[in-house]
C-alpha cells in the first residue's frame, strides 16, 4: 500500500520525488487507479459510515398484554401473580390482562433477591418478541427493596405510567376580575316645604293716591299637597296732595282670598277681593270743601302663576 501511495505521489510530482527511482514500473502504472479512488470512492464511503438511519417514533403502548410472572431465586415467597395483577388495576383506568381479544404483547416480570432485599424487572414485547419497553427496580446505583411487597407496587407504579401516561391537569385561565361597581350616592330628598307661609312686602302706588305713595302687604296662606290658600291684605296709607288750591287726600284698604291647585311649577288660581277706598278734598282753611266714600265692593278673578 505505500508503494502504491508512494506511485502516486513521483506520478503526479512526474518524478520530481526524491525516491522515485526506487518505484518499480509496474507500481507507476496504478497511481492512477488509486488517485481516482482517493478522489471519488473515499469520500462517499466517509459519508456513508457517517450516516445514520433516522429515527424511527416510538410505538403506541398497547392496551393489553399478557402477564408472565416469574419469581426467581430467593424470591419464591414473595405474592402471586394476582397481587401483581390487582397492583395494575389499581393505577390503569382499563383491564390492561384482558383475554378478549387475545393480546399479541407481553408484559414479562422478574423478581429476585438481591443482598438482603429484592429487586425486579419489568419488560413489554412486542408480537415479534422485541423488547419496547423496560424498567429495573431499584436501580444499581440504589439499595434493594426492603420487601417484596414494595417491590410489586414499584414494579405496577412503573407500568402504569408506560400503558396509561397520565395526562397533565388542565390549566384554568386566571379568574375575571370585574371592577366593582361603584352606586351613585342616593339622591338628598328634597325638605318637606312648611304647610303654612307668613310674608310681608311693600309696594309704591301710583294711580290710586294723588300723589306717589307707599304700601305694605301682608299674606298668609297653607298647602296641602296640591292645594293652596292664601289670606292677602293690602293697606294704602293716607297721602295727600295740594290740587287746584285744595288739599286732596285718598286712603285704601284691600283684602283678599286666593285659593289655588298646584301641578308641577304651575298653578290656577281664584281671586276674590274687598277693596275699600277712601277719599276727600278740603281747602286751606280747613273747611271741608266735599268728601267722597267708596263703598267696599267685591270681585272675582282667575290667573295661571309659577311657583318657581
């Protein structure tokens, strides 16, 4: 081979090589078969000792096996095969030994004694006899199990975590919180208005007195619900005036009763009033020239008025 090697190397160098007079002919002639091996042939057989052949998904476990139960030396008084049985049922939500249909897998399982305990091993095959899933208990680098008992209930644990995986607990969403609810203050109720009003104004007369003269007024009046009555007075106090050189006074006295009916802000009223007028002339000497009097006299009337 290093000949061969060493052949390539005087014929590419075309001689050039120190040694190359010590390749014998027959070994220049197969450089060029190991150049175009080197160039093509090794490249490829890298790639390929390389390559893997990919993955293959594990297969589904199945849903029943039948159960082959050995126990082993030193473990020959550790429980039957039905505690082993009764261990799975407990933790598989199926009847993973079920007969109906025959299952093709086996669920092969070894007890044994191990120092002064036990240890055990679990292993599913297929229906060709491959091995697709294996457990020991405990493990090499753990103490045995102190009794048999928890070793079938290690062994059935791990089984069934391979035939039926337990799916992880549903995540609920966070909670909604609603922001309060905030209620308006209640409304102030209004004060309840006095069933019985008292008021006083005064007034200016220009018509009535013969000259510009104050008054006054008074009211009094109650409401019940809807309805209103009032008691106004009205008095004009004497004025007087000096007319076509006579002295001329008047004086006046009103009353009346307003009854009224309330709807909302509005009202309808009745009126009826007394009106008393008083009047006279006299002259600078004091004699009285003629007097007049005005006889009290009634009247009625209606009008629409607001309260606000």
């Amino acid at each position: 081979m290093w000949q061969l090697f060493q052949s390539f190397v005087c014929g590419v160098a075309e001689c050039g090589y120190p040694k190359c007079d010590s390749v014998p002919p027959q070994a220049m002639r197969t450089a060029p078969i190991l150049a175009i091996y080197l160039l093509f042939c090794l490249p490829t057989a890298a790639r390929a000792a390389g390559s893997s052949p990919p993955a293959q998904a594990p297969s589904p476990p199945p849903r029943a096996a039948r159960l082959e139960y050995v126990r082993g030396p030193g473990a020959e008084r550790c429980p039957g095969e039905q505690a082993f049985r009764d261990a799975v049922s407990a933790k598989v939500a199926r009847d993973f030994f079920s007969t109906n249909p025959p299952p093709s897998a086996r669920l092969v399982v070894r007890l044994g004694r191990r120092e002064a305990g036990y240890s055990g091993s679990a292993e599913l095959r297929n229906a060709a006899g491959a091995v697709t899933w294996s457990m020991v208990f405990p493990g090499p680098d753990h103490p045995p199990a102190a009794t048999c008992a928890s070793l079938i209930a290690a062994l059935a644990f791990g089984v069934s975590l391979e035939v039926d995986p337990v799916d992880p607990p549903p995540v609920d969403p966070p909670p909604v919180v609603e922001p309060p609810i905030v209620k308006p203050p209640p409304a102030k109720p209004e004060a309840p208005s006095a069933p019985f009003r008292i008021g006083a104004s005064p007034w200016v007369n220009f018509a009535t007195a013969p000259r510009v003269a104050l008054g006054l007024s008074l009211g009094l009046g109650f409401r019940v619900a809807w309805f209103s009555l009032d008691l106004e007075g009205r008095w004009d106090p004497p004025a007087s005036a000096i007319l076509h050189g006579a002295e001329v006074g008047t004086s006046r006295f009103v009353g009346a009763l307003v009854p009224c009916g309330h709807v909302r802000y509005f009202a309808g009223c009745l009126l009826a009033e007394v009106d008393s007028l008083r009047g006279g002339r006299q002259s600078r000497s004091s004699e009285m020239l003629d007097c007049m009097q005005q006889q009290p006299s009634l009247h009625v009337s209606r009008n629409v008025r607001t309260d606000r």
